[in-house]
C-alpha cells in the first residue's frame, strides 16, 4: 500500500503493510503487520479486542500483551541502533501523540544507515529513514515480537462476509444476459466496421445502391436493438446493485448489532457515519466490477479480430492493452492508499456533524457554535484536501491515458496510410480496422477509468471483512438451554482492566443466590458498571483474570444468545427507541406477555399514571431526544420494560438516579419482594439498599465489606459512613 514514494520499497523488500481503519488502531495495524510478517493473519476485531483499544487507542504494553495472548514473545527494546541488524520486525512508538493518541509503527529493516518503516497512516505508507528522520518522530524504545520455538502460523477461518465478487458471480442469469447484450453491441459495432470497409472497396467503386440501401437499413435496425439492449442493460445492472445493498449492506449491518460491547463503545457515531460511507460505495459496486468485467472481455474479443484481420497493425492494439494494464498497475497502490484516506476523512467530517447535533442544547446553552462549526471546517477542509489529492492523481492518469491512445490512433493512422500506399491494404480494410480499433481504445479508456471508483469498493469491502461471522463464535460455546444455567451465579478472583496495567476491578469474589436480591454501593468510578456488564456478558472476560460462573457454568461456555435472554442490563441512562410507547415497552419481550402484564409492569415501574396523562396515552411517538418524556419517566419506563422481558436475572445500573427519593423506595420493595427473579442493583445512593438480602460496598474495584443491612450498619464501616454522608 502506497502512497508517494514508497511502491518500489514495498515491492522489491519484505513488508506486509496494513493500513489503519482509523487513527486510533494504528496499533492494532502494526501488530497485524508483524503477525504478517510471520506468516499469521488474525481478524481486527479480535486484534481489537486482546490490545484494549478504546476512543483514546493503545498503548505498548496493551500491544506486548496482545501479542503474547497470540503466543508470541514479546522483549522491550530500550534503543534502535545498526547493532540491531537481525532485531526486526520491531514496533516502535510515535514521540508526540496525534489527536491525543498514541501512534504506532513498524520497523522493517535496520541497516547502518537507514530504517525501513511503515507507518499504518496510509498518507505516509513505507518509507526509508535515516536516523536523524526516525530520532524526529519515533522513540528509541520499542517492542520486539517474535514467535515463540513451537509456533505454528494462525489463520482465522473466513467467517467474513462474502466477497462482493463472489455475490456478484451467484447472480447466473443476470450474468448471461448482460453478456449478451454485451455481444450483442460488440457485434452490432463490428458489423458496422465491416460496413464501412465495404462501402469503400466494393459499392462506391462498382456503383451498388440497392445493396447499400438494404445494408443501411438493416444497421439502422441494428442501432434500434442497440439501444434496447442498453436499456435493459442498464436496468440490470441496478437490479444487481439492489441485491449487493441486501445481500453485503444489510449483513454487516445485522454483524454490526451482534458485536461485542466495546466494539460498539468505539464510537458510534464513527461507526454510523462508516456504515453510510460503506453503503453508498457497495450500493454502486455491482454496476461498476459488471462494467469492468463486461468491457474488458469485450476488449479481449476486438484484439483477437484485429490480430486476424492484420496482425501487424494488430501489434498496436497489443500494447494498447500491455501499456494500459501497466498504467493500471502502477497506479493501484496509489488510488488504493487515496480511497482509504477518503473514506476516513469522509467518516470523520460527517461524524463531527453527527456529534455537533448530538450535543445541539450544551452547544447553545454555551453559545458554542462558533467553535464547533470550525472544527467542522477543519474536518471538511481536510476531507476536500484529500479528495482533490484523489481527483489529481486520477485526472493524471487519464491525461497520461489519453496521450497515449492518442499517439497510438496517429500511429496505426501513419502505418496503415502507408501499407495503403505499398498496396498491402485497401483503403476500406484500412478504415474498418481503425474503427474496430477506435472502439477497443474506448473499451480499455472504460476499463482504466472504472479503476479509481474500483479500488474505493475494495477500501469498502476490506473494511466489511473486519467483521467477523458472529456464528463461529456462537457455535464454541456449549450451552444452549436456560435450565442448564439457572443457579447460583459466582464470581472468583474476577481481575479487568480496558488498559492492561489500569485494573478496574481487582480479585472480585463475589456468590448470588438465585431469586435474592444484591445491591452494590459505591462511588462513581468504583467499577459498578463493569462488574454488571461483566455479569451480563457485555464485556468479555479473558482467560486468566478469574471466572464467572452461572450454575458452575463458565460464563464463556453460554451462548450469548441465551445470556442475554437469561440476563437483562438496564443502564443509567436508558434508550428510548423512535416510535410509540408501546413499541418501547414491547420491545425484548416474552412471548406470552399479555396486556395485564403490561399494566401491572408500568404499575411496578410507577409509569402507570405518568402514561395515562400522555396525549395519545401509550400511543405517544417518542425518540432517543424526546423531550416528552422526563429523565425520571425514561428510567421508569426502562424498568418497565425490563420487568416484561424473558430474563431471570435483572441488573438496574444507576437506573434510579433521576427517580425521586420516595418514589424509588415504593419501585424497589415491589422489586425486592418479586420471587422469581434476582434482582442486582448498582448505586451510588447507599439508603436505597436497604432491603436487599445482601449489600455489597465496592471501593476502587476492590470488594471491602458485604453482609446484611443490619450487619454492616452495626459494624460501623464504610457502609455506615456512606449512610452518615
């Protein structure tokens, strides 16, 4: 992958460049690299995954880490000298962070000169540096990976999309038919060579009109069924564009909902943005490799009847072909490496937008516009500049095209007047065969053209396959029936961190009895929230940081299906989806709930009375921004929702928060006397855990007192402390 000056460095040395999806996994691309390098290829997602990365990237150790979960070795290296010859490949870290992340890349080659790098910003690809160039923007200090004695080369199995190509190819009948309409126009063109040249030689010379009438009109007729044969083309191709937007779009869509948590958690709106980008490139996909395919066989057919109509002026049209498929080629790297700093430009420039609008009231209230709307120039201005990078190295490529099919028309122009001359061809054979080669030049100059808008849909579709099938995953885990995990739940020397040497929770041992009731109490920041998702199954928990257990079930062992109908996490700020009320409130349900469910539900939650005052009672649209419904009614209504669905066991974090005092009391003795679930609460309010069976007190993700009300009241202790506060 390049971009400006380093296409002979990759092709004629060893480096296996991947680029970066986005700024913050240039990290996650260096370490694919030196996977790569050793023969394995891992999914990004997981990459993702074993390195932590979040909205502010990686680190080195994170990095280190990840690699050795892949058994490799991982040894840090304090300098980067020419004593290090044989110490490569290496991942070295930037001097400066770019946007507040750290940037990362990989050293290919040590000489005594001068270091071969490629950075995963694609704007500045592989490069040759000297030491002085490297001292300016890298450390000294890196990470050394190496597989380990035994290591055996990984290939994740293809569980990514299937190609574009490969959909294309399942539409047979399509296919046929395009074909030929494509025979149909190659044939119809070549008939009306063959006209010419007959006109020429043989009816103007022996006066012949009847023939020339007759032929005329049949080329007319020819020209009509021409351009239905376009028409229906044409129509073809959206038919097949239509298809790939179901078959590819919607896919990744349904792949992107089943994608572990901190996957999401990356940035929506990034994510949003990227599925629009996506789409619009794959919606014109079919139409674009159909075309491309369907003028280069038609091109091919031209060659081989120019090489038998006169192989010497044939020999023109030969390296018309061999010239532009050189030029092709030379370009790839190129108007790849250009596709993948669009697309990311375009994504960032339309997520500041999304953003903006997001936080559209803390922009008025703090008269914030002024600063917003420059960072969205900023972000548009940098968009235009890579797009119009991309608009001059294509429009130099069809400068360089043209001047090319131009000097080769003058040319079989020249050679054929002259083989005219020398009677060793006729004037008519001369004029046929310039049109025919007129019409391959135009089948190439499509062929070339195509290629930009070609390489952005590879950009599209590598960004597809980051995706991993959810199914194979599905499938390793055993445990399919709600009976097998319905128990005690337990939690033993349960360690994480989002960073490797920042753990949020700490040797958690923790048991919940089924039908009981726990409420945890702490402070914001004490690692409530991801003890509950980790008990939900929303963040996933590594092999060697402790155990889970539902039912001495391994929690890595249950289908994430049956988890999350087992399991339902309601957030402190819940999401109100667009639609009614009562869209909302079915949403996730039972199969069996009835209409007294739902009422006496809304009663449990007291949203009840909040309904009925509504205009169009549980009729009433509402959205994520509403501004019907009240902080407190979102939360309640959540509640509601929860009571509805399937699950046994209901974890509310930091759901009462914005529910008056008294009114979280009456909801939550409903809560607590309800007999057939198990009922987790995490707060920051220690009166509300009253009557809970047992009372759990979290400080800085360590377990220091758990016990009943009375038990830990009497006992004095942090507990006691926070009621005091």
């Amino acid at each position: 992958m390049r971009v400006t000056g380093d296409f002979w460095v990759r092709h004629f040395n060893r480096c296996d460049y991947v680029p970066q999806a986005d700024p913050r996994e240039s990290g996650v691309a260096a370490l694919s690299m030196v996977l790569k390098f050793y023969g394995s290829e891992i999914l990004p997602v997981r990459l993702r995954a074993l390195a932590k990365v979040d909205q502010t990237g990686t680190t080195l150790d994170d990095l280190i880490h990840a690699a050795e979960a892949l058994h490799f070795t991982a040894k840090s290296v304090s300098s980067i000298t020419p004593k290090r010859l044989n110490e490569t490949p290496l991942i070295v870290a930037s001097r400066d962070a770019k946007n507040g992340q750290q940037h990362f890349a990989v050293v290919f080659k040590i000489t005594k000169r001068h270091l071969l790098v490629a950075d995963p910003d694609v704007t500045v690809g592989v490069k040759w540096l000297s030491y002085q160039q490297f001292d300016q923007t890298w450390t000294a200090a890196g990470a050394l990976i190496k597989p380990r004695l035994r290591h055996a080369a990984v290939k994740m199995p293809s569980t990514h999309l299937q190609t574009i190509k490969a959909l294309i190819l399942q539409q047979k009948v399509a296919l046929v038919h395009l074909i030929f309409a494509m025979l149909a126009t190659t044939g119809i063109s070549v008939a009306g060579a063959i006209f010419f040249q007959t006109i020429v030689d043989t009816y103007l010379p022996n006066g012949l009109m009847t023939p020339l009438v007759i032929m005329a009109l049949a080329l007319m007729g020819a020209g009509l069924f021409e351009a239905a044969v376009t028409w229906g083309r044409e129509l073809l191709l959206g038919m097949l564009d239509q298809r790939l937007m179901i078959d590819v779009t919607l896919a990744y869509v349904r792949r992107l909902y089943a994608m572990p948590l901190p996957f999401l958690n990356r940035q929506r709106q990034t994510l949003t943005a990227e599925v629009a980008e996506v789409s619009r490139l794959i919606g014109v996909a079919a139409k674009t490799l159909v075309t491309q395919w369907l003028e280069t066989l038609a091109a091919t057919i031209l060659l081989v009847l120019l090489i038998v109509m006169n192989w010497k002026l044939a020999l023109l049209a030969v390296l018309a072909v061999f010239g532009d498929a050189l030029l092709m080629w030379l370009s790839r790297d190129r108007l790849r490496a250009a596709g993948y700093a669009t697309i990311q430009s375009g994504v960032a420039a339309n997520t500041e937008i999304a953003e903006g609008l997001r936080g559209v009231e803390a922009m008025k209230a703090l008269r914030a516009e002024p600063d917003l709307f420059r960072r969205v120039d900023q972000r548009f201005a940098d968009d235009l500049h890579k797009k119009f990078a991309q608009l001059q190295f294509v429009q130099l490529q069809r400068a360089v095209l043209q001047a090319f099919h131009f000097i080769l028309t003058v040319s079989l122009l020249w050679l054929g007047a002259d083989m005219v001359l020398m009677q060793q061809l006729s004037l008519g054979q001369l004029l046929a065969f310039a049109a025919l080669f007129v019409y391959l030049i135009g089948h190439l100059t499509q062929v070339v053209r195509l290629q930009p808008q070609r390489e952005l849909i590879g950009v599209a579709e590598s960004r597809l396959r980051d995706l991993p099938s959810n199914n194979t995953a599905e499938q390793q885990r055993r445990v399919s029936e709600s009976r097998q995990i319905t128990g005690t739940i337990k939690l033993n020397q349960v360690t994480f961190g989002y960073q490797q040497k920042h753990p949020v929770l700490q040797k958690i041992d923790l048991t919940i009895m089924p039908n009981h009731t726990m409420a945890v109490v702490g402070v914001s920041g004490a690692g409530k929230t991801t003890l509950a998702r980790l008990i939900g199954g929303l963040l996933p928990l590594d092999a060697g940081s402790g155990t889970i257990t539902f039912n001495q079930t391994n929690i890595n062992d249950i289908r994430l299906s049956l988890l999350q109908q087992y399991v339902i996490y309601v957030p402190e700020q819940p999401v109100i989806f667009s639609g009614s009320i009562l869209d909302n409130l079915r949403l996730g349900n039972r199969s069996d709930v009835t209409d007294e469910d739902m009422d006496a539900a809304c009663d449990t939650a007291e949203i009840a009375d909040d309904i009925t005052n509504l205009p169009n009672l549980v009729y009433t649209l509402v959205d994520a921004d509403t501004a019907t419904l009240t902080a407190s009614q979102k939360q309640r209504l959540a509640i509601a929702r929860a009571l509805l669905s399937p699950a046994k066991v209901l974890i509310f974090d930091g759901t009462f928060s914005q529910i008056e005092s008294a009114v979280a009391d009456q909801i939550l003795n409903r809560l607590f006397a309800l007999k057939d679930r198990t009922i987790i609460l995490m707060t920051q309010q220690p009166q509300l855990a009253r009557n809970a069976d047992k009372i759990v007190v979290l400080v800085n993700g360590q377990i220091v007192e758990q016990g009943s009300y009375s038990m830990l009241f009497g006992k004095r202790g942090y507990y006691a402390q926070m009621l005091r506060r």
